[in-house]
C-alpha cells in the first residue's frame, strides 16, 4: 500500500511541474518581458529585467489602442451576457419545466446540433448579417451572439432546474403566481448555481471570442481586445516593439484570470451540482 501510495504522489508531482511548464511558466515569462526595454529584450530573451518599465503599459494602452478596445469588449460582452443569460435561462426552464406538445421532439433537434460543426453556419450568418446592415456594428455583434444559444449551456442549467422539486411551482400556481412569477421568484433563485456557473462560462467564451469579431468588424476603432491585439501583432514586423505588445497581452489576461480566481468556487459547485443532480 505504500509503494501504491508513493507511486500515485509521484505521478501527482509529474502533473503538476507539467501544468507549470506548459501553463504558468508562459504566463510569468510575458510578464517579465513586458516590464523590459526592446534592448534588453533582443539581448536575452530570459533574463530577468533590470529596472522595470511601467511605462510600456501606458504605451500598450495608447499605441494599440488597448483602452478603446477594452470598453468595446465591455459593451459587447456585457450586453451578450446579461441578454444570452436570460434567454439561456427561460429556454432552459421551458425545456425542462413546462410540458407541452413537441418538448421531446424540440429537445432531439437541440441534441442533434451538437453533431453539427458550427464552422457550416458561418456563411449564412454572415450573408444574414449583411442583408440585415449589422455588419461593422458591435450591437450587430451582440444580437448575434445574444440570440445563438449553446447546447452545453442548455443541458448544464436544465439539468440543474430539473431537480428542483415540482410541488414549488405547483404550491405557487394554488396561491394566484404566474407563470413568470414562478420562474423569476422561485426557479431562478433556486437554480443560482447554475445560472452563476452558465454566467461565468459564458463570459469566458465572449471575452475570448476572437473570430466573431474578426469577421464582422472592419473599423478599428470598434475592434476589441482580441482583434485589437491580432493587429498589434502583424504590426510587429514593421516595428518590433514587443515589449509593448507583452504589456498588452498581460492587460488582456487580466480580466480573465481575475473571473476565474474570483468565481472559481462557483465554477465547480455549480457544475458539479448541475451534474449530480441532473
């Protein structure tokens, strides 16, 4: 039993220097590049910086227009989500609450997507797009991700509202609730969890979206992070300033590993609830 127990720690202690290597080691070398001068960079790649350079940060977020991209991606992340999560929730509630003709024949259509490459739909959203004139518009852009549901997203939280027992709603029908009520006062706050969990997924997924953006925005000034530091980087064989570019890359990650180290607790309670009791 001890040598089983020896072996099972070493394996553990081999995950963990791999995770560091291939994750966090990437994330602390651009760091320190970014507090370097060009010169130092170009010198020695790892040696650690002399005197820190605060100021390419500054620069990042003037000369790349990090700034500018970085309240373009609040609007459009923040508006998809809080519009993509109500929908997400009132379709997950209907689907797995409410009975009525065609639910099971509705739900095999949703499972069917999920064998569908989503790459097949791009053509035609985007000839949709630019019919409708929502090209080069960043409303467009949160109208389309807004009302593009996930399937991933509906099997998570319907999972969750599923278990919830049925005499809640049934007791609040007695009592003169309507449907809406039932589901704003009862289900939504019950399913908290989930609908957390689904929030902070769903977040990831429009602050990272990087070919959405990239298709339908042609205006620089309407960038966001993604697309904004996609330029920055062909920018670079014409000026070589990586230094500034490794303070935007870090800017960028911020947000992302502050909802994770934030939120990580709500990640796997409500995953793991949405699973156990689904």
């Amino acid at each position: 039993m001890k040598e089983k127990r020896t072996w099972v720690d070493g394996l553990w202690w081999i995950i963990l220097l791999a995770w560091s290597v291939t994750i966090l080691f990437p994330l602390v070398w651009v760091l320190y590049e970014s507090l370097k001068t060009n010169r130092d960079f170009f010198h020695d790649v790892w040696a650690l910086p002399g005197k820190l350079q605060w100021l390419n940060y500054s620069r990042a977020w003037s000369k790349y227009g990090i700034g500018a991209s970085m309240i373009n991606t609040l609007y459009y992340v923040g508006a998809s989500l809080l519009i993509g999560l109500f929908l997400t929730t009132i379709n997950a509630y209907a689907l797995t609450r409410m009975q009525f003709k065609g639910r099971k024949l509705l739900w095999a259509i949703i499972m069917l997507s999920l064998f569908l490459p989503g790459i097949n739909a791009l053509i035609p959203q985007y000839v949709l797009m630019r019919d409708l004139h929502l090209t080069n518009s960043l409303t467009g852009l949160v109208i389309l991700d807004s009302l593009g549901e996930s399937v991933f997203y509906l099997l998570l939280l319907g999972g969750f509202m599923q278990s919830l027992p049925k005499e809640l709603e049934e007791s609040a029908f007695m009592d003169g609730a309507t449907l809406f009520q039932v589901f704003w006062r009862i289900i939504v706050p019950l399913s908290m969890p989930g609908v957390m969990t689904v929030a902070i997924f769903k977040f990831l997924g429009l602050y990272n979206n990087f070919l959405g953006p990239f298709i339908y925005l042609s205006d620089p000034k309407k960038y966001t992070i993604g697309v904004s530091m996609y330029a920055a980087n062909q920018m670079m064989q014409y000026t070589a300033d990586w230094v500034t570019l490794f303070a935007g890359v870090v800017i960028a990650m911020i947000p992302s590993i502050a909802m994770f180290v934030f939120f990580q607790r709500w990640i796997v309670e409500g995953a793991t609830l949405g699973a156990v009791k689904g």
